[in-house]
C-alpha cells in the first residue's frame, strides 16, 4: 500500500504550534540593579562606620612620665 501524501502543510502546522506556545519570560535587569545597589549602599555605610569608629586598644597608651616644665616669667623680668 502506498503512502498518501498529507494535505497538510507540514511548515504551516510548525508555525501554527510556534505561534501557540507561549512566551519565553524574559529575565529583570531590575533585580540584579537592586542587589548591586544593595552591595555598593552597605559597603559604603561598612566604610564610613570603620573611619568613624573610635580605635580600638587593648593596653594604655604611652603617656609621658615627666610633666613638660614651664618657665614663669615675671613680670620684673620683661622690662
């Protein structure tokens, strides 16, 4: 028994279903705007809170042991 050729456009039923299926979802560039945003705004507030921060220590610090001498001059002194 032969094959009988179809009557259908095998091209035109290809674009047909083509035309049916729906739509590929496109990804946001909104959200990875965001995250970047995100990033860049904590990193900028880490960086100010480390320059205002007070410095940290864990011993005293070295202070002079001697109070620096000062000179009185009188007023008899100046003339």
């Amino acid at each position: 028994m032969a094959n009988a050729d179809s009557v259908l456009d095998h091209e035109a039923l290809a674009y047909a279903r083509a035309l049916l299926k729906p739509p590929l979802e496109k990804e946001s560039v909104l959200a990875a705007l965001a995250a970047a945003l995100f990033a860049a705004v904590s990193a900028l507030a880490f960086a100010v809170a480390m320059v205002m921060a007070p410095p940290v220590t864990t011993s005293r610090l070295a202070l002079e042991t001697e109070p620096t001498k000062t000179e009185v001059v009188s007023s008899s002194e100046n003339n």
